[in-house]
C-alpha cells in the first residue's frame, strides 16, 4: 500500500524551531518529487516547500524562505521540513505529499494524514 | 504569482444534482491545472490533473476542462460523499498555488 506517515508536530514558542519527517513506503521513492503543503485552521491550502527526486531542486514558498528547509533522503524513503524562527501564522496542518504524474512533478497524488503544528507562547 | 480564483465560494445543491465548479488564472496555466476534493477531517484527495484527466480510482462523474485561464470541474450527478470542499491548483510556475476553495454543500 502506498503511504505517506508524518510526524514531529508539536506546540512550540515563537522563534522556534521544529523538524517534520515524513516515511514513505509502497512506492519507488526516487521516482517522484515531494512536496509539503499546510492548512491553517478554517482555511484553505497553502502550498509551503518541494523537492526534486533527488534533492538537487528545491523551491520554497516566500513566506518560508530562509527559515525552514525541505530535504530527503533516499536511502530511508524519508522527507523532511527544518523549520527555524517560527510565527504565530505558521500555526497549521502540515501535509507531506507525493507529486504524481509520468515525470513524477505532476499534482498531489498521495498525501499523508497530516501533523499538527502549533505556535503560541 | 499565479492567482487562482474559484467560484462560486460555497455551492448549495440536492443529492442527483449537477455541480459545475470554477477556477480562473490571473495568467495562463496551459493545462497544468489540478482539482483536489477535501472532506472534513481527511487530507485532500487528487481528483483530475493536467486539466482534464482522472487521477485513479475517480468516478466517471467528475470531469475536468479547460485550457489556459478558465478551468471547470463538473460532478455530473452529486452522490453523499460529494458534498466536500474542492481546491484547484496551478503547476505551471513556482510558486505553486490553490484556489481558496469551493464548498458543496447539502440544500
């Protein structure tokens, strides 16, 4: 069975800093590109952070940028979000996700359960 | 940035009914455009790519189309489990984006 598991949410302060991993299995890991995507409560999504198949492409969202860091690794099936300096509105679900498709960047084609992050002081 | 805009925001309609969603680009997208279905308390659900294709294991009665600014999502006879909220999303340019999103709702 295909499956994405999340975990390493938590409460934490403001300023902050928290790691989400994601286990993979049921599929060949290498052969999509993965992303993270998060809802904060009563809103819509918000795509945060993907990674390329082999971490040498990495695009986050601007909002992100220079505090949190997506990586990989291929030998566990394993992906990762380093967040740093967190804020009250990073305060969400946060989604692992597997992009789909032929070249393995198409939608989200497989999503894990989510983990809840929480930031308050 | 790509924006995304869907409408109607919420969609009231009886179980049998026909549903037809919307989702417009502030620039062209191609056919890089995606629908995802979220219930209540789940992760979203891939439901068509590339504007017009049916991820696995979809119902026939979801359909996509469109092409470069204007896309739609129509579920041609709603079942129960269709009342949800449903999201497009753009993969033609960093950084990706999600429409805020159309709830269907029960009349």
């Amino acid at each position: 069975e295909v499956q994405l598991l999340e975990s390493g949410g938590g409460l934490v302060q403001p300023g902050g800093s928290l790691r989400l991993s994601c286990a993979a299995s049921g599929f060949t890991f290498t052969s999509h590109a993965m992303g993270w995507v998060r809802q904060a409560p009563g809103k819509g999504l918000d795509w945060v952070s993907a990674i390329s198949h082999f971490g040498d492409e990495i695009y986050d969202t601007e909002s992100v940028k220079g505090r949190f860091t997506i990586s990989r690794d291929n030998s566990k099936s394993a992906l990762y979000l380093h967040m740093n300096s967190l804020r009250v509105e990073d305060t969400a679900v946060y989604y692992c996700a597997r992009r789909g498709g032929d070249t393995g960047w198409g939608g989200f084609d497989v999503w894990g359960q989510g983990t809840v992050v929480t930031v308050s002081s | 940035e790509i924006a995304l805009t869907q409408s109607p925001a919420t969609l009231s309609l009886s179980p049998g009914q026909r549903a037809t969603l919307s989702c417009r680009a502030s620039q062209s997208v191609r056919s890089d455009l995606v629908w995802y279905q979220q219930r209540p308390g789940q992760a979203p659900r891939l439901l068509i790519d590339n504007a017009s294709k049916r991820a696995t294991g979809i119902p026939a009665r979801f359909s996509g189309s469109g092409s470069g600014t204007d896309f739609s999502l129509t579920i041609s006879s709603l079942e129960p489990e269709d009342f949800a909220v449903y999201y497009c999303q753009q993969r033609r340019e960093w950084p990706l984006t999600f429409g805020g999103g159309t709830t269907v709702e029960i009349k």
